[in-house]
C-alpha cells in the first residue's frame, strides 16, 4: 500500500531520499589517460535512501496450522520509482493501524540474527523482503489484519509518514514479536 499522507523529511533526510551527505562516498582521484581525475564526495558511490512516495508494500505470504492464525508474515517493499535506492536496517512495525499506534508503544523488536552487512539497494522495480512473527509468548496477545510500517533513514530516524499494510489473515501479536531485517531473498520459514 502507498502512504496516505507525504513525507516529512528528518534531520538526517531530505524531502528528495538523498541523504544530507553525513555518509561518506568514496573517489581515490585518479583517472584514465587523456581523461579526467574522479574525486570523491559525501554522497558519492552510494544510492540515496528510498523516498516513501517511491514505494509500494504488500503482505505475499504467511505460514500457519491450517484453520489457526498465521503466526508470521512475508511481507515487500517495491521500488516504484524511477532511481536506485536503499532501504535500511528493518521496517519500524506496530499492530494494528494508526489510530490504534498510541505514542507510548514501542515498535516490534528485530531479530538481530538477520542483521545484513549493509543496506539493500532496489533498482527500478525490485524488491526487498521482511518476516514478521507474531511472538511465541501467548500472553497479551493481540488479534489484527493490518500493520501500520516505517521506513528507516541511514540513522535509525523514522523516514517519511507510516504505511498500513493490509495482512493476508487476522495475526495474533504479543511480547515475542519480532521483524527481521530487509533482505532481496523471499523467505518465510
């Protein structure tokens, strides 16, 4: 699904996905003969950040007991944009849409055993992938359809306005839950 509202850009974005140039490219300034010299810089070698407008999410698979609920989610990011781009680290996750987010809540932990070594890159059409689990600690446990997501920046700062993604099936969320990092291989386990 497509944000219902724009992006707000944070300290570290701006409203275009590039970063403010707080990462480092790289150049070593040398050239071809008869060429010129390349030179480096604080956005060079790198894609920028996805910018939300630029991308679609959808929940393609879950796994579960036949008749229960399923107890995790496959869930995509597209790039429906025009560039290249990166997403980082893991998507910011809450049960439930928006208007059940309180402030106070905090997101759905991740799963640091799949912390990949840097950020996914997604040309033009292309994909990336999470797994959400619904937790295995049966105790406020909370029943939903949909999930409200949040794209994160280079710094772990929220980027750009929530997405509610609409799940295949009602999935039962409590204290175990957890989101693993995004990868380019379509997963569920």
């Amino acid at each position: 699904m497509k944000p219902a509202e724009s992006p707000s850009a944070t300290p570290h974005e701006t409203g275009d996905g590039e970063t403010d140039g707080s990462e480092q490219g790289s150049g070593d300034g040398t050239g071809t003969s008869g060429g010129t010299a390349g030179s480096g810089s604080g956005k060079g070698g790198k894609a920028p950040s996805c910018d939300i407008v630029d991308l679609t999410f959808k929940a393609v698979d879950d796994k579960g007991d036949r008749g229960d609920p399923p107890l995790s989610a496959l869930l995509s990011v597209t790039n429906t944009g025009d560039r290249t781009c990166r997403v980082h680290a893991y998507p910011y996750v809450w049960p439930g849409p928006p208007s059940e987010r309180s402030g106070t809540r905090q997101h759905i932990a991740a799963d640091d055993q799949t912390k990949p070594k840097a950020a996914v890159t997604l040309g033009p059409g292309t994909s990336a992938y999470t797994v959400l689990w619904g937790g295995d600690t049966p105790m406020d446990e909370y029943l939903t359809d949909t999930v409200t997501l949040q794209m994160q920046g280079p710094s772990g700062a929220g980027l750009g306005q929530p997405a509610v993604v609409e799940l295949l099936d009602e999935m039962p969320f409590n204290n175990g839950a957890s989101v693993n990092y995004w990868t380019t291989e379509m997963l569920l386990g």
